[in-house]
C-alpha cells in the first residue's frame, strides 16, 4: 500500500516538471519566430528569360487577299442562224479548232436552188439594163419605121373606105352598120399609126432617164434577192465565232437545228483570270499592273503568277464590292475553268526595308515600343518606333531602330526597362 502512493507521487512530480519543460520549449520558440520576422527578407536578384532577333533589311510586300473563280478569256455559245436540218458534224467535245473552222453543215438544197434562181433573175435585170441603155440596134429601127409606113398605110386606105362609105350612107346605098363598121376601122388605123409613131421616136431617141431609174431599181432589187439567198446558204455553215476548246455538243446528226438552242460551246483558254470582288475601302489601292501570288485548290503545291489585268466603273449596289479580275501568266500546268482559287495582290512593294517579327511589337497606352538588348547583353531598353508594312509576322519600321540592332521578341509582354535579362538563344548574338 505505501509503495504504490509512493509511485503515484512520483508519477505526479514527472507531469508537473514536464508540463514546465513545455511551456519553456515553447516560449524559446515563439521568441525565434519573433526574431526571425523581425529580420529584413532579402529577395533574390530578377532575371528575366528572353528571346532576341536582328534587325534586318529585306523585301517586304502589303498584301491584300481575294479569292473567286479561274474564268476563260472568252467563252460562246453557238448558235445556228437558221431553221435546218443538222447533215454533218465535224467535231467532237474536247477538240480544239481555230477562229472559222468550219464545225457543222446543214441541209442546204432548197437554199441552193433558191440561190440560182436569185442568180437567174440577177442576169436578167441587168440583161435589161444593159440593153435599155444601149439604145436599139439597127434592125430594130429598121423594124420600127416598116411599121410605121404600113401603119400610114392601113391609115389612109381607112380614111379612103370611110370616105366612100359616108357617101355611100348619105345616099343611102348602105345600112348605118356598114357606115360604123368604116368609122371604127378608121379610128384603129389611127390608133395604130400613133403607136407606131410614138414607137419610133421612142426608140430613136432612146429610153428616158425615169426608164433607166425603174430598170436600175429592178437591178438592185435581184441583187438584194440573190446576196439574201446567198446568206442563208452560207448560215446553212456553221463556223467557229473564236478559237478555244469545243465544249457541249447539243445535237446529233439529223436534229433539227434552229436559234432558239445553243449547238455547241467553245472556251479560248489561251488566256485565264480569277474573277473576283474587292472592298471599298480597298478600291483605292487595287490598281491595275500590281502583280499577285495565285494559289489554286486544285493544285495545292503550285504557287501562280499573276497580275491585276482590268478594274471595274462601279461598285456592286448589293455586295458593295468592285469587280476586278487578275489574269494568270504563263501557268505551268493546264488549269481547268470554274476552280476556286485565291490570290495575294501586292498593293505596297518595299525592296529595301528594316524588318522586325511582330511578336517584337509592345503597345502601351502611349505608343508603339520595342525593348532594345544594350550592349552589356544583361539589360534592355525601350524604344518607341513607327511602322509600315505589315506582312504576315513580319513587320516594317519605319523610324526608331537602325540594321543589326537586337530586339526581344519572346518575354517582353512584363518586361520593363532596366530589368536584368538571359538571352537564351544566344546565337542570334554571334
């Protein structure tokens, strides 16, 4: 029994001496803390990673980018000029031919008698004419006057006969018939003698000037007649408006072929232009000449040539675009009309420029900076520059940096001047 209050003692005096041990361990270690944040915090120098590049001089282009349709230099669709009878088709789709080569003929026979009659007629008028202003021939004068003596003839055996048949009437020897019967006889003798009078002197003095005019009319008339005739016939010839590549052939041998429907198509690729649009506010620096970078989808690994070949008067009302159209020059590959393609026009040409990346550019609210390495490789300075040309990541400047100066291109967005920097593609240094 005294043993275990003598432990239980012992116990207690062990608790009570540590529990003081503990409070003293903690007051220690509460006054380290204190002299600890009571000792000024010395920070670690700040240095910044950095990328550089040099100033450079080169080529620089502004580029304004369209895209649209590869178009032929000229595409027409033929038709017939008459209503005939296709007879013969002489190409096929694919082919190319040459400005009036002849392509189809049509049935032509009725045009053809139609022409010779014309032609006939044509002879016959000036036939007439030809004789009409020659005058008469001899025999004809010859002709003439016989008739006119036996016209003076008939004459006056008439007046003889209705003389003695008016003396006859009055003693009343014959009936008023045979009396009238004398007259009438009398009346056409003189009607005969005057046309052949005036027969006479027609053809002795030749035909008049308004006779000349009727028969020349008549001459133009048959003229008009047999080149009318002679055009149907050459329509009944289908030729080549242009030469191209012949494209949709509509009708068979046998078809009947009239105005109304094309009979065929020819595309001249000789020539190929990307018919586009561009903006107004771009229409001021499209001119024409400026060259362009084409790129065609259906020929992904080629790169065009081309030039901006004819600008539009007007802007569309609706897309409020110009049309423009950039001929392609000399392509090297065979360019199918109606692909899609895209063209770079260069609006802005510099050959001499100082060239920075972009990624070099700092905006702040008081301008447009770059951040300079200086010469000690450790520390930058900023610098305000103009610009001018812009060309993908590649920037122009125009004032603010001269050749082979370093600017940060990578880190400069937190960058300030005075800071200490690493480049760390050191290479552009050497």
């Amino acid at each position: 029994m005294r043993i275990t209050k003598r432990r239980i003692f012992y116990i207690i005096i062990i608790i009570i001496v540590g529990l003081l041990i503990a409070q003293s361990a903690q007051r220690i270690y509460l006054k380290r803390q204190e002299a600890i944040a009571e000792k000024p915090t010395i920070q670690p120098e700040k240095i910044v990673p950095i990328q550089v590049a040099k100033v450079q001089r080169g080529e620089i282009n502004s580029l304004l980018t369209v895209s649209g349709l590869v178009e032929p230099k000229e595409a027409v669709r033929v038709f017939s000029k008459t209503v005939g009878q296709v007879k013969e088709i002489l190409i096929q789709e694919g082919d190319q031919v040459k400005k009036d080569a002849i392509l189809m003929r049509l049935d032509d026979e009725q045009t053809r008698l139609q022409v010779a009659q014309a032609r006939a007629n044509l002879d016959s008028a000036q036939a007439s004419l030809e004789r009409i202003k020659a005058g008469a021939r001899p025999q004809e004068v010859s002709q003439v006057e016989a008739a006119v003596r036996q016209a003076k003839i008939n004459l006056d055996s008439a007046e003889e006969n209705y003389l003695k048949m008016q003396k006859l009437f009055s003693e009343g020897a014959i009936s008023e018939q045979q009396h009238d019967q004398a007259k009438n006889q009398l009346e056409i003798a003189r009607a005969q003698y005057q046309s052949a009078s005036e027969s006479y002197k027609l053809i002795t003095e030749g035909a008049s000037a308004q006779d000349i005019r009727a028969v020349e009319a008549q001459v133009r008339q048959a003229q008009s007649a047999l080149e009318l005739a002679q055009s149907q016939l050459n329509n009944s010839i289908i030729k080549a408006p242009i030469s191209g590549s012949v494209t949709s052939i509509s009708v068979k041998t046998g078809e009947l072929a009239s105005s109304a429907i094309p009979l065929l198509s020819i595309l001249d690729i000789s020539e190929l232009s990307v018919k586009t649009g561009i903006s107004e506010k771009d229409i001021g620096a499209v001119q024409i000449g400026q060259e362009a970078d084409i790129f065609v989808d259906a020929f992904p690994r080629e790169k065009f040539s081309g030039e901006v070949a004819s600008k539009g008067v007007l802007v569309d009302p609706v897309s409020k675009t110009m049309e423009i159209k950039i001929r392609i020059k000399e392509p090297p590959v065979v360019i199918p009309p109606g692909v899609f393609a895209r063209a770079n026009i260069i609006t802005e040409h510099n050959t001499d420029a100082l060239i920075i990346p972009s990624t070099a550019l700092t905006r702040k609210a008081d301008g447009l900076f770059v951040f300079v390495l200086e010469n000690d490789e450790q520390t930058v300075k900023r610098r305000a520059i103009s610009t001018g040309i812009t060309q993908g990541n590649r920037v122009e400047v125009l004032d603010g940096l001269t050749d082979n100066e370093i600017v940060v291109i990578l880190g400069n967005i937190s960058l300030e001047e005075g800071d200490l920097v690493r480049v760390t593609n050191r290479e552009v240094l050497e």
